[in-house]
C-alpha cells in the first residue's frame, strides 16, 4: 500500500461550486459502449436541449446540462436500465468516485401517501423523508403541490440497511 495524502476539506470548495450542476451516471454491472449509452439516454430523457456526456473512471459518466429544467428533468427520472445493466443517476457531490467502487448508497423515488398538508414543505419533506434515508429533492408536482394526493420524493438509501416491506 502506498502512503496516505492528507488534505484539508476547505480546498475543495471550488471544486464543488465548479461540478455542482453536473449529474453522473453510474453502471452496477459493466458499462456498455459511449455511442449506445448516448443514444439510450437521449431516448431515454427526451430532452428539449443540448447535454454534454463525458466518460468518467470505469463505469461512469457525467452529465451537464444547457437548461436547469432538464437537468431535473433527468434527476426526475432517475435510475433505469441500459441493456440489461443498472444506470444510478445522482446529482455530483464530492468524491463520487469513491461511491462508485462499491456502491453504498442509491437514490430511489418514494411514495408519501396521505402527508398531511403541514409536512408539504421542503422542511416536511426533509424530516419524512429521513426516516428512510438522506432525502435529494422532490419531484415537480409534489414541489409545486399541483398533485397532493401523495408526495413523491427522491431519496439516497443504504444499500446494506433492512428496511419494512409495507
């Protein structure tokens, strides 16, 4: 093993504030060529405008958008399948990487049904939604509550916990 690099946190602040609008795109299983994953994202997602793909590491891509809605557009839609493999979508944060080489964690879409209307808030959101894990964001019609019925959020699970099966 080789010596260890320590490094302080706050050099990284430029980092984050420079890839906090990219999306990555992470593979469980192995990564099918660029061309296909371009293609399949682009049927996938049905974009209104321009996106930039870009290969990174072994099994990842990341993402970045010319317009704010389609990127959550995408995060909207989330995970799904690319011939036949698993395609994690996550927003960037630091040391993504590091995730990626034995995924931890996952973002899935959770439904709330029967919230009561004083938890509608991103406060709400936040503290139902972490009972379960570590809550991302919304969906547009539970944001905008243009759909109350149940709410609809995106939350980044552990992989290893048990969770109730109701």
């Amino acid at each position: 093993m080789g010596n260890l690099v320590h490094v302080q946190s706050d050099q990284f602040a430029h980092i984050q504030d420079k890839y906090a609008k990219l999306v990555v795109g992470c593979f469980v299983g192995r990564r099918p060529t660029y061309s296909y994953v371009k293609e399949v994202v682009a049927h996938t997602w049905k974009l209104k405008n321009t996106f930039t793909m870009k290969v990174y590491g072994d099994k990842m891509f990341t993402f970045e958008f010319s317009n704010e809605d389609d990127r959550k557009a995408v995060l909207d839609i989330g995970s799904f399948h690319v011939a036949s493999q698993l395609f994690v979508v996550r927003p960037w944060k630091l040391f993504v990487e590091a995730e990626t080489e034995e995924l931890k964690t996952i973002p899935i879409w959770v439904l709330f049904k029967k919230l009561p209307i004083e938890l509608w808030d991103r406060k709400g959101f936040s503290q139902v939604g972490s009972a379960i894990g570590r809550p991302l964001f919304a969906d547009k019609p539970t944001e905008d509550r243009s759909r109350t019925s149940y709410a609809r959020l995106c939350i980044e699970v552990d992989l290893k916990c048990k969770y109730p099966n109701h």
